[in-house]
C-alpha cells in the first residue's frame, strides 16, 4: 500500500488527439471540461495534483502544470516529465480522457501498489498503462525506452517488475473507459445518465 503523502497525481492532457479533432480534455462531458471531473475527485482525496499539457488553457484549472521534457513522444514523454516534476517517491498517471474515474478506482490502486514496482489497472483484457503508479526509481528505464523510441507503455509496463489491479474482479471496469471520438462522447454521456 501506498500512503496518500508519497504520491503526486500528474493528468496527461492536452494531447494532439487526432480523432477527436480537438483537445479532449477541454471538452464538456456532462455540462463540465472531462478533465475537471478528474481534478474535482482527486480534490475529494486530497491528493496533490498536476497537468501535462503545452496548452496554457489547463491552468484555469488551478494546478501546476508542466510541459513534456522530450516532446512529441506520446503518453511515454509525458509519463517521463512526471517522473521528473514529482517529488514524490510515487507518481499516479491518469489520462485526462477518462471521466468516469471514480475514488474506489483510484483507492483500490493505492492499495495494491508496492514501492518500486509499476501497478497497473486491468479490465481483464489488456493493462490500462493511463490509470497506474509508476515509482519515480523507473525514471532511467523509461528515458532510455524514449530515445530508444519505443514507446508504447504497455510493452514497457509488461517489461518492469508490475502489479495488477483487475478491476474486472471489483465490478469497476468503467474507471477504464476512455473517449477519444465524439461518439464515444456521445455513448458515455448517455450510459452515465441511465446509470443515475
């Protein structure tokens, strides 16, 4: 387990998002930015937050953020500039695509995780490399993945001393659920408000 103190939350945002054709998570899903239901939880938690994005427009948000150290390299550039920022021994990555994370998601992640391993969130399919603990001690590995240009995280995760949260087992697959068109925006706006 991992004590909430030893953890900083970055939100990766702010991305080219080709098919959604705009930036995700500015976009409202139910009325408010998809980012901001994020923010708004991890408030609840008390749990110290910052956004990766080069667009300026995340800080009307209120917290810190931080542009990628080695740009243009995907979710892998950004999860290596929160690595760097953090000056927790633990860093929580999160996509700003995933509005339905929720505080049992987030808490049974905390729970699970080890110190210097990855814990990585799981629907039973594949590994959600976006809703994970990455220690700050993988800093090394993940700058010589970048340059090496392989990056995609879950070859990277798989390659690391890791954990596995199945939230399948939990009945909290949801939490996972990420929107990158606007129909998928459309689908997930109307499943959160049949489930209300």
């Amino acid at each position: 387990m991992i004590e909430k103190e030893a953890i900083e939350v970055f939100i990766l945002a702010g991305g080219e998002s080709k098919r959604m054709g705009t930036d995700k998570g500015l976009l409202n899903f139910q009325g408010t930015p998809m980012i901001l239901h994020i923010i708004k939880l991890l408030d609840t938690l008390n749990l110290k937050t910052s956004i990766i994005s080069s667009n300026k427009e995340y800080l009307k948000f209120g917290k810190p953020l931080y542009t990628d150290i080695i740009p243009k390299k995907g979710p892998m550039g950004g999860l290596y500039a929160a690595l760097e920022y953090s000056k927790a021994p633990m860093v929580l990555l999160l996509a700003c695509d995933m509005p339905s994370i929720n505080k049992e998601g987030i808490q049974s992640l905390m729970t699970v995780a080890e110190p210097g391993k990855i814990t990585v969130a799981t629907d039973s399919e594949r590994i959600s490399p976006l809703f994970a603990c990455y220690p700050k001690s993988v800093i090394e590995i993940v700058e010589k993945a970048i340059l090496a240009d392989e990056l995609k995280m879950q070859d990277f995760v798989s390659k690391q001393p890791h954990v596995i949260l199945n939230l399948n087992a939990l009945e909290n697959t949801a939490v996972l659920r990420n929107i990158n068109t606007r129909e998928q925006l459309k689908a997930a706006e109307n499943t959160e408000t049949d489930g209300e």
